[in-house]
C-alpha cells in the first residue's frame, strides 16, 4: 500500500526536477548558424532534348523472320575444305589457346622449334604441330611470334579458317 502512495509523489517529483534549458541559448545559436551558413543552390543543367525516333516495321527486314535460318546442306559442307578429323590429337591440343604462353624458341640451323608453356609444363613444337582446342596449326614460328591457322564452325556449319598468334611473354 505504501508503494501505491509513493508513486505518484516520486513521479511528480521526478517530473518537476525536469525543467526546460535555456531556449534562449539555442535560439541564439541557431540564429547565428543561420547567418553564417547560407547554402547555395544548386545550378541544374539544362535538359537536352533526345531526337524522336520512329520505328516503321515495313523500312526494315522482320528479325523474326524464319526463312533466315537455313538449314546446312551436308552434301556441299563436306564438298568444302575442312579439318583432317582422322589423324590422331597432340597433346598440346587440349589446351585452349589463350591459355597456352610461348616462352622462347630453339634454332639450330634451319630448324626452329617453339618453346611453349601450358599447365606448368613446357612442350616444343615444330611448324606444322598442331595445338589448340580449335584445330590449330602452326604456320611460322618467328623471334617472338608463333603464327597458327585455326579451324572454327561458323553459324551455318562451315569450316572457317581463322589466323591468331602467340606473341613471346617476357618477364618484368
């Protein structure tokens, strides 16, 4: 019963010890913030206009249009040159070849043999080796080049050749 009396007392006494600061000091503070900081606006650039494009479906060819798929003529794709698909694979040609490094070259009189890196091991390779995941083949081998024709299927099952290099890596 006692703590029933009390409460209300010790909340009112609590209450009235509680009492509003100064507002004049914050007013006074804030007035001169004010007077000190004045912001400046934003300068918003001007909007440029985008020139209005219409599309008209009869100016251009319908990209859903299934006439173009074509479908490959077998008889004339083996007509056509391609890749020897019966001689047997090198090693080197399970490497990709961007992940293949040429590192030097051996020259002992006319023959030059490449020296290239691939998974830590070091193979070498005369032209005419093969390498690559792309039926690639050496052409050249030069002082800091290795010229190779690769072999690629385009859309339409063709066989392509394609030219790339191995430049030689030289460490920093």
């Amino acid at each position: 019963m006692r703590w029933g009396v009390a409460w209300p007392i010790c909340l009112g006494a609590l209450l009235g010890a509680c009492q509003p600061a100064d507002s004049d000091d914050i007013q006074r503070w804030m007035a001169d913030v004010r007077r000190q900081h004045h912001p400046s606006p934003i300068k918003v650039p001007p909007i440029s206009t985008t020139p209005e494009f219409r599309y008209q479906a009869n100016e251009s060819p319908d990209p859903f249009d299934l006439g173009k798929l074509v479908a490959v003529d077998v008889t004339s794709a083996t007509d056509k040159a391609q890749p020897d698909f019966r001689r047997s694979r090198e090693p080197l040609e399970s490497f990709p070849i961007d992940s293949l490094r040429l590192i030097g070259y051996l020259r002992r009189g006319n023959e030059v043999v490449a020296l290239i890196q691939a998974d830590r091991l070091i193979y070498s390779a005369r032209i005419g080796a093969h390498l690559g995941q792309d039926m690639g083949k050496i052409t050249a081998i030069g002082d800091k080049t290795v010229d190779i024709d690769e072999w690629v299927a385009d859309s339409t099952g063709r066989w392509v050749r394609r030219s790339t290099q191995l430049v030689l890596q030289e460490k920093k």
